[in-house]
C-alpha cells in the first residue's frame, strides 16, 4: 500500500471517530449533566427571569 493510499485511510478513520465523537456530544454532555448535584434552570419569561 503506498504512503498516500495510507495517509487516506488514516485520514478517513480520523475523521469518522470524529464524527462519532460529534453525533455522541450531546447525549454524553446531557448524561453527565444529569448526574451534577445543581438540578435548577434559569428560564427567561416577559416577566423577567426567574429560577
């Protein structure tokens, strides 16, 4: 296998990992958040905001 056929490949498999990585973010960030002791939101209404 020559070096450029080598360099694509790796290129390829670099970039799906990291769109798995980028598709999986947000369920991962979401899960961790779940488990942080804060459980309030600040919610924005016409009133003014409001915890």
């Amino acid at each position: 296998m020559s070096l450029s056929k080598r360099l694509h490949r790796l290129i390829a498999w670099l970039a799906l990992c990291v769109m798995l990585f980028v598709a999986a973010a947000p369920s991962i960030s979401r899960a961790l958040a779940s488990n942080s002791q804060i459980s309030w939101m600040e919610v924005c209404s016409a009133t003014g905001s409001s915890l």
